[in-house]
C-alpha cells in the first residue's frame, strides 16, 4: 500500500497534466512495488519558492538526510 507525498514549486499542471502524473506515478508503483492500482495513494501539494525552505525542506527534508531514497543537491 505505497503512498506518495509529492511536494513541488507551483507547476501550474492542467487537469490532463495532472491526471497522466498521477497515473504515471501508479504504474510506476505497480512496476516496482508490485502494487495494484487500488492500493495506492498520491497526495499532492505546491508551495510558492518563498515558503520551500520552511514549510518543506526545513520539515521533511533536513531531518531527514541520510534517509532519503534521494538527496537533493542543494542546501538551504
């Protein structure tokens, strides 16, 4: 039962834009994780530039290096 929490910049993602990432997303789950569709759940939120480093990279990324199936390449 994968969840994704994907947290971006505003994208500005039309409704076709989004409906292909999320089932982008699903089948990647399906995939890899061996996940059928109905168990998996993507939430999706964006943050203007001016809010990152507080709301997201100082919460959930920062604590969490070491841990990350990806680090980011920057700092804040």
């Amino acid at each position: 039962m994968p969840h994704f929490d994907v947290k971006c910049y505003p994208k500005h993602l039309t409704e076709q834009e989004m409906k292909g990432f999320v089932e982008e997303l699903t089948q990647l789950a399906g995939k890899y994780l061996k996940a059928s569709e109905e168990y998996v759940s993507i939430s999706y939120q964006e943050f203007p530039a001016e809010e990152w480093k507080e709301k997201v990279f100082d919460k959930e990324i920062k604590p969490k290096r070491g841990q990350l199936a990806k680090e980011p390449g920057y700092e804040m």
